[in-house]
C-alpha cells in the first residue's frame, strides 16, 4: 500500500516543498530528501516521477519515463 507523505525536496538551486505524495516502494536517484521539517531521509527513488531538480512532480501523475 503506498504511503501519502508530505516532504521537501533539497535540490542544487532549487527547493520543493510541502509536497504531498504518494510513496512507492521504488523511487529514482534524489540528491537529498526531507520529510516534514529536518528529518533526512537516505536517497531514495523518483524516477517514475520523472528529476525533481528539473521538473516539479505531478501530484497523482505517474510519467512512465525511462
């Protein structure tokens, strides 16, 4: 069953927060990844939702992209 978390992404320039989403087992590579305030979280998957460092996520959208 997938979690719906609310967490921030820490990108080089570039900061998404407040984002709430579902959480799949297997993400893609992330840099850095905090959920709800300062909890670090290690890397984990994104890639179904496509670089979060170049694209902002799609709530509820799955972008099949390889």
């Amino acid at each position: 069953m997938l979690d719906c978390t609310t967490f921030s992404i820490s990108c080089n320039t570039q900061s998404i927060t407040n984002v709430k989403y579902e959480w799949p087992e297997d993400f893609g590579d992330v840099t850095h990844v905090q959920i709800e305030g300062d909890v670090e979280v290690e890397q984990f998957h994104w890639k179904v939702f496509g670089d979060p460092c170049t694209d902002k996520p799609n709530i509820g959208k799955h972008e099949d992209e390889e």
